[in-house]
C-alpha cells in the first residue's frame, strides 16, 4: 500500500473503489481472471515475508499457517477457473416469440452484473483465508467488484503486508488503480458501511459484531446486502447403535475436531449428543487432550474465559475435564457435561464459546435428539453419527437440514473444503445471509445480481448474451452446452 492510499480519508476510499469498480466490472472474464491467477502467484511467492509475520501476531504454528496461504491462493485460482467457465452468469436467452402462450413474447435476455464496491470486514481465526484476501475478498473481486477491506486488529502488520502483495499483483495485471484497499479502525469500518459508494458487506466474526453491522447496512437510506458469519456450536448426534460399535473411534475424532486450531474454528463441534447409556462419557473423561495453547489473542482469551466460565457455571452443567488450567493462558482443553432435559429447559447453555472447550448432553432415548434439533438455533453444521440402518436417522437428518447449512454424516465438520458443491452458511445467527455461501465457488453469486435485457442490438448486449456467445447460457428453456 502506497502513503496516498493509507492516510486517504474512508470517504474518499469509497469514492475511489466506485470508479474502480465501474472499470473492473467492464474487464472481460479472462481479463479477471488472469488478474486473480497474478494475486496468487505473488501470495505464493511471498510465503517466505508473510508467514513469520502471522506467527508473530497470531500465535499460529508455521504449518498451519502455511496450509492456510495455500488454500487462499487455491481458492483464488478456483475462482479463475469459475470466470473462465462462464457458467456461473447463468445466462437465460428467451428468444422473440409470437405464439408464446401467455401472448407475444419480446426477445429478453438475463444475466447477473456486479454489485459493486464491496465492504469486507476481516477475520483473525484465518488470518489468510478470511481476512484481507480470503474467500470474501477473493469472490467479490472475482465477481467484478472493487473491494475495501476493513482490517483486523489482531493481525495489522500481516494485513498491511499482504494487501501491498496483493496490490502489486493488480497493478503488474493492469488492474484498475484502487480495486483493492483497506481501511482500518471500528470507526472507519463503521463509516464505510454506510458510504454510498459500498453496494455490500461481508463479515466473518461473533453474533454481537456481526449483528450490529447487518443493523446498520439495514438502516442505511439504501440498504444493501449484508453476509455476516456469525456463530455456531455445530452439533453433534451420536446413536445408541453407533455408541455402542464405534465408542473409541468417536471419542478420539470428537477430540481431534474440538481442539484442533486450539478450538478457533467456526466449526468446531461445541456439543455432543450422547446415549446416557454409552461409555462415551467415561473414555471422553480418559482420553489424552492436547497441551493449552495460545488462542489468537487477547480479546478472544478474554471472550473464552467469559464464555467458558458462564457455560461451567450453570446449576446444571458438571465438570468432566475442567481443572485450573481451563481458565488459564493459555487455557487447557476442556469437557463440561449436562443432559438433555437441562438442555430443553435452559437453551441459553446452547451458546457458542469460541476456544478448546466442549459441552456433553447425555440423552435416555433416541426420540428425544428430534426435540434438542427442534431447538436448536440456525447453524453452519450438524452432524450425526450414526449407522445407516438407525431408525431416528432419516426424521433427525431431515430436522438437521432445516438448521444448518452442512449436514455431516460419520465425519467432523471442522474440515471445510473449497470447492464447488460446498455451503458454508446456514439459518441466523450461523449466519445474515442463509441462502448463500461464503466459502467454495457458489460464493461468487453475493456479489451479483440479475439484470434482464429487452428488445437489445445484439452490438448493445453483454458478450454472454449475443447469439453464438462465449458462456453456456439457457436458450428458449434448453442448456446450450457452451458457445453459441
């Protein structure tokens, strides 16, 4: 980043990714496309400045975090393919027709145009594939947008670093000139929100944050689009039958998923659901648990603590693995405990805590895990674990649908893939948003929205809606399968 472009007011940040965004969103699909290929190759080449720069500031180990820059310029290469494809425009022609049944039907021809400039707001749990150019930033610009991001405070000299990475690489591809900026301060992002220039936001952090901002894209003169991730606990439901088979299995799985990253994954399993019966609680009880960890910082220490001490207070909740390190810096990894009924009663020990702690709910009868996933607030996953033949499977699997956005059979959902069928959403408060998807290529679609053309020259019309054009589009209700 440039002196001009780091003391330059958010008002004219904003004003300067609108005139960048209206250039971007002209720019052939290739065009983009080449621009993002560019972004990661300089990301890759820069592991070497980058990495020790975000083990300093988020306690992370070298491997993870070079695994994460991996699949941030993974996905920005997906998403290069994704434009070189053209499908995702899904390009609708409806061809003149006189004898239409509902009357004569004008020629119109649909596609989807960019927003325009985004407003990300950085995560620190990832501090490269969700914060300055994770999938949000990735999507949006893939889309056709110029995008602002609002750093992080946990990682500001990592920010600063990869943004100046990113820049050049636009720069080197002939990108337009402020496609990319940042902004720093709760002010500032703030004050960004609510420029009129900013046509969306995108968010990845706690309820209480990522609720304020939505309020405040809501209030707006003109309210846009907000796609806040916000909070989950991701249940998990173990069947008696599967309790039974596979205890020491999904004891030891339970706890890899729990404490992995020190628990910081938004899609940590925060609950198991047990048979009271089962030797889940006694094997959970002897297991080995990592060694404590330090979490990314000192705001979400402080939050853990909070949490975890609120959840482990309650008349109900019983200490399983809780010592005097659990409150500690860093914290132990710890199991509380407490059953079903409680559960019912007192929704509120449903609460994320965002760190390496979990909560265990013992239940009697496999009929009443229909009753907890009732109850259940929206969520990024849930996942049953379970034998094919149980027969609560398909009743709670239906029910888990209508909460979550994955779904997970026999597997733990902390691991998130970035490919074309993944869903990374779900009902408030997993998310704002719950028809979309911040993570895998149909996250590209936020930062879209349809327009139809009528009666146009074919000189007039977008490329992919000109006869013999170079996307695969829907033609008279029939797939085209390709150029025209």
């Amino acid at each position: 980043m440039n002196a001009a472009q780091t003391a330059r007011s958010v008002a004219a940040t904003a004003e300067a990714a609108a005139t960048a965004s209206r250039e971007w969103a002209r720019a052939d699909r290739t065009v983009r496309a080449a621009a993002l290929d560019a972004v990661a190759a300089r990301l890759d080449a820069a592991a070497d400045e980058l990495v020790p720069t975000a083990m300093r500031e988020t306690h992370l180990p070298e491997p993870r975090l070079r695994g994460e820059l991996g699949r941030t310029t993974f996905q920005l290469r997906l998403f290069a393919e994704v434009l070189r494809d053209g499908s995702y425009l899904d390009a609708r022609i409806d061809t003149a027709d006189p004898e239409w049944p509902m009357g004569p039907r004008p020629d119109i021809r649909r596609t989807l145009v960019p927003l325009g400039p985004v407003a990300v707001f950085a995560a620190s749990n990832f501090p490269f594939a969700f914060s300055v150019i994770g999938g949000d930033s990735a999507s949006a610009l893939a889309a056709g947008n110029a995008v602002v991001v609002k750093t992080h405070p946990g990682h500001p000299d990592l920010s600063a670093a990869t943004a100046a990475v990113v820049v050049a690489a636009l720069a080197g591809d002939g990108a337009p000139q402020d496609l990319f900026q940042l902004v720093s301060g709760i002010d500032e992002g703030r004050e960004l929100l609510l420029a009129p220039q900013i046509r969306a936001g995108a968010f990845t952090g706690s309820i209480a944050g990522g609720r304020a901002l939505f309020d405040l894209a809501q209030q707006r003169p003109d309210p846009i689009p907000f796609f806040g991730e916000l909070g989950s606990v991701n249940p998990v439901f173990v069947t008696r039958e599967a309790a039974r088979r596979r205890a020491e299995e999904i004891t030891a799985g339970f706890v890899g998923s729990f404490t992995l990253g020190a628990g910081q994954f938004c899609t940590k399993p925060g609950v198991l659901v047990h048979p009271r019966d089962s030797d889940l609680r006694e094997l959970l009880a002897a297991h080995d648990l990592p060694a404590p960890a330090p979490l990314l910082n000192d705001r979400i220490q402080q939050g853990y603590v909070a949490g975890l001490g609120t959840l482990a207070g309650n008349d109900g909740v019983e200490p399983l693995r809780f010592d005097d390190g659990a409150l500690a810096d860093p914290p132990a990894p710890s199991l509380v405990a407490t059953d079903l009924k409680y559960v019912l009663d007192n929704p509120a020990v449903l609460d994320e805590v965002f760190g390496p702690a979990s909560l265990l709910v013992a239940y009697d009868d496999e009929d009443e895990l229909l009753a907890l996933a009732e109850l259940l607030p929206g969520q990024l996953t849930a996942t049953v674990v379970g034998e094919e033949d149980d027969r609560i499977a398909p009743a709670l699997l239906e029910r888990l649908a209508d909460r979550a956005g994955r779904v997970l059979w026999n597997q733990w959902p902390t691991g998130v893939t970035v490919s074309h069928a993944q869903q990374h959403g779900g009902p408030y408060p997993a998310t704002t948003a719950p028809g979309t998807t911040s993570v895998g290529t149909a996250a590209i679609t936020r930062f879209l929205r349809p327009v139809a053309f009528q009666n146009l020259p074919q000189s007039l019309l977008p490329a992919e809606l000109r006869d013999g054009g170079p996307a695969p589009a829907l033609v008279n209700g029939t797939p085209s399968g390709g150029s025209r």
